[in-house]
C-alpha cells in the first residue's frame, strides 16, 4: 500500500512541491537570521548574565567551603539533582500547591549543592534563560510596587520560583537517558491524569459540573471532567501541554510494545480532552497537531486538511455545537469572557506602565472600578491581559521575548537535525515542544492560563525541555533505563 502510495502522481506532486517551498524558506534571508544561533556560548560568557552567574557560583563555593559544606553533603542525596527536580515536575497536577513549591525549593537546593561543592561546574547556556531571569525580577518589582503587596506577595513569588525553577531543570538533565525518562514519566502521569478524567465522566454526579455548563445552549452537554486539576478549562491547558509528548513517545517508541502503550497513553489523552468540552482546548489541540504534523512532514497539511473534513462528518453533534459556538455572544461563557477584557481593557488605560500587582487580591481591588455591566472576575481570562496587570508592559514585552527566544532555539536545533537527517528522536521531540507551547498560547487567548500553579509550573517545565532538547544530540548516552522490553 505504501509503495502504491509514492508511486502516485499527487504523492510525487505533494513531495515536489513542498521540497521546493523548503529550499525557497531556507534560502530567505529572516529565517537563515532565525535559525543560526552561533556564537551563542561566547556571548554569554562574556555578558553580564554570565559574568553575574560566575561571581555567584564563586561565592556560593566560598560558603560552602568556610562552613564545610562540601564535606557535610558528599555523597548526599541531595546531590542527586535529576531526582529532586524530576519529582515536582512530574507530579505537579497530582499535588496541592504547597506540596509542590516544597519539592520545587528541594530541587532548587539541591542544584545550589551540586555547584557549591564543584568550583568547576558550569552553568549550561540556553538564550531563554536570561529571558526568564528577566521576567523574575520584573516580577519581583511589580510584587514589592503592587497595589496590595500582602495580597500579591505569595502569587508573585510563587511565579518567580516556579519560572526560575525551568534554570534548575535545564542544568539538572545531563545525558539522553534522563531525557528520555522525564518525558516518559511526564505521558505516564498525564496518562493517570486522563484516565482520572474519563472516570469522571461516567461515574461522576453530572450536577457537579453545572457551573460550566450553558445549560440554555447546550443541553446535550451533562458534564465536563476536571480530574485533579478543579477545571476543565484547566484540565485542557494541562493536556495541551503533556498531549504531544505522548504522540512523540509513540512515534519514538523502539518496540511494539511500547509503540501500543503510547498510542493507548495518547487515546486516553485525546478523549479526556474531548470531556473537558473546553473550546479554547479543542482549538489549541488542533493547532499543535497541525504544527506537530507539519514539522515532522508539510505534506500532512492536506491530510490534516481532510481530516479535519472528516471529523465534522463524524464528531457528535454536540461536539459540533460546541465548537462552532466560538465567538458567540449568545454563549453566556463568551460573552462572560468579553466584557471582562472590555474592563480589563479600560482598567490598563490607566494601568498599563506598571500594572497592579500579581494575584487575585490586587486584580479585585482595582478590576471592579472598571468592570463591563458589573461582570466579576478572579482574573482578565487572558494570560497576555494578565500579565500587563500584574507586571506592566514590560511583563508582557519580556514574555514575548522570551517566547521569540524559545521557539528560535528549538527551531533552530531542529533546523540541524533535519539537514544533518540524524537523530530522529531529538526531532519528533523538538517538534512536541513547539507544537504544545503554541497549543497553549492559542488557549491562553481566552484564558488566563497561569491561574492554576501547578499547570504554570508545567509550562515553565516544558519551556525548560526546549532548552534541554536543543543540546540533546551532544549529550552522552547515559545510564540504561530499561531492558528491551
């Protein structure tokens, strides 16, 4: 059949027409800017970033080694960096809150021992880590300037902890191995997560979920799962997040075996996902398949355009509702959405240099002064709206940058292993990254996905994997982590 397939005249079209659209993309002059990163090391070590980071490591040595600390923790535990950072990363949506700000602040000191107690460790050098120290300390400014400091305290610096903890995780994967097992720990929990989820759809008391549900308009919808994460909308961004990277495994999978176990990790996702009857979800889940696809072949782009074709025909009616729904002010959830970045909107008239400050206290104290028809809300229900109220322009600005920075070094490290054809692994992962980011930027439009910490710390992890990603092809193997089986 396949053979069939490529003796075909459109499949010898398809692949004639897009190789010479990826000769003509190659040859442009923006995108040859975009994708060379050299020289990268050298210009952070001669920058004040690396200047900054060397006089710390110094002196975090010189502590260690006046109060002996290097003798007292050899051999500790503690220095197994891997294991501390892995644990919040993974179990981040199974845990409350501060129970994931106490792993996160062990990993955090566990790194700070690692290079305490090796003068000659380094820091390993990602162009998105000085946009994340950045946005820190942006953050800690519009925490300590904030309309309610007390209010804003905790929020702004569980943001600042949860961002530089993505430094932490880059500099504490070091070999393919570890790769490959926090990515396949990660789709193992986003599995349970899921599976949670499904439960919850058959099993749970519809009434449960009445609050998320336009009753008037959707009738056929009797519930949306939430697992462990409170929200569907919630539970959405997570598997925005985690959903690519099952598909990766699948795709990278050495056996049958496990090629069945990801294909079944990922059904589980997807259909989760269908539960949530989270629009902004769906349209995210469409989009980063769209960009997953087509990084890995542009001739999937008629595919996905057929199947897209295709599930119109054979999604559930409600299904359909549901989702051509988007943008209409009948909607009461859309139309909730809209008068609240009216307001939000009016409101940053006055406050958009220095914003109001994190957290919902801040946002409460100044949002109602403001509101369209009275419309309460937590938050804008626009992650880009949000962060212009809680750090200013500048937040917004260097969030961007930091995003710009993201995807040009994850493009460009897969750029390389495209040309070069090898390391197929590092490529299909490369492609899950970027592919989840942009799913969840697309959702963050109507919502402010951030609201829920364990979720932003999932983001701040997977921002983290590009990094790590990008120098996967130099890293050394490892140590084994499971038989042929």
């Amino acid at each position: 059949m396949q053979k069939i397939i490529e003796a075909s005249v459109l499949f010898r079209w398809l692949t004639a027409f897009f190789g010479w659209i990826s000769v003509k993309w190659h040859q442009s002059r923006i995108v040859t800017w975009f994708l060379r990163l050299s020289g990268s090391q050298d210009i952070y070590d001669n920058s004040i970033y690396g200047k900054t980071g060397r006089s710390l490591h110094k002196s975090l040595c010189f502590v260690f080694e006046k109060l002996h600390l290097d003798k007292l923790f050899k051999g500790s535990i503690f220095k197994q960096v891997f294991f501390w950072c892995l644990i919040p990363a993974a179990l981040a949506p199974l845990l409350p809150t501060m129970a994931v700000l106490c792993l996160v602040i062990v990993g955090i000191f566990s790194i700070a021992v690692r290079f305490g107690s090796d003068s000659e460790q380094k820091l390993f050098y990602s162009p998105v880590n000085k946009y994340i120290v950045l946005f820190a300390v942006i953050y800690l400014i519009a925490t300590l300037t904030s309309v309610s400091v007390s209010g804003s305290i905790f929020n702004g610096l569980l943001t600042i902890v949860f961002a530089l903890f993505a430094v932490v995780l880059t500099n504490a994967v070091t070999s393919k191995r570890q790769v490959d097992l926090m990515i396949g720990l990660f789709v193992l929990v986003g599995t349970a997560v899921s599976l949670y989820g499904i439960y919850q759809y058959f099993f749970y008391d519809p009434a449960s979920a009445g609050a998320w549900i336009d009753n008037d308009m959707f009738s056929d919808i009797t519930n949306r799962v939430y697992s462990t994460l409170g929200n569907p909308n919630v539970l959405a961004e997570y598997l925005l997040l985690i959903t690519p990277f099952a598909a990766a495994c699948m795709l990278t999978a050495k056996t049958g075996l496990r090629k069945l176990l990801f294909l079944l990790c990922l059904g589980a996702m997807l259909l989760c996902m269908l539960f949530t009857s989270s629009r902004g979800g769906w349209l995210g889940l469409i989009i980063a398949a769209a960009i997953f696809l087509i990084m890995l072949d542009a001739r999937f782009l008629l595919l996905g355009i057929v199947a897209l074709v295709l599930l119109y025909f054979t999604m559930p009616p409600w299904v359909i509702q549901r989702f051509t729904s988007i943008g209409s002010m009948s909607d009461s959830s859309t139309s909730y959405r809209v008068y609240i970045w009216m307001g939000t909107i009016a409101m940053l008239k006055e406050y958009w240099l220095s914003g109001i400050g994190p957290g919902t206290a801040a946002f409460n104290l100044i949002y109602p002064a403001y509101s369209y028809n009275t419309i309460a809300a937590p938050h804008a229900h626009n992650l880009f709206l949000q962060l212009v109220c809680d750090a200013g322009i500048m937040g917004l600005v260097i969030f961007l940058l930091l995003l710009f920075s993201f995807f040009r070094t994850t493009l460009s490290a897969f750029s390389q292993c495209a040309r070069k054809g090898s390391d197929r692994t590092t490529r299909i992962y490369l492609a899950a990254a970027v592919s989840a980011v942009v799913g969840f930027m697309a959702q963050s439009m109507t919502d402010y996905s951030f609201y829920n910490n364990c979720v932003a710390l999932f983001f701040w992890v997977v921002i983290a994997l590009g990094s790590i990603l990008a120098r996967r092809q130099k890293m050394e193997e490892g140590y084994r982590l499971w038989s042929k089986y």
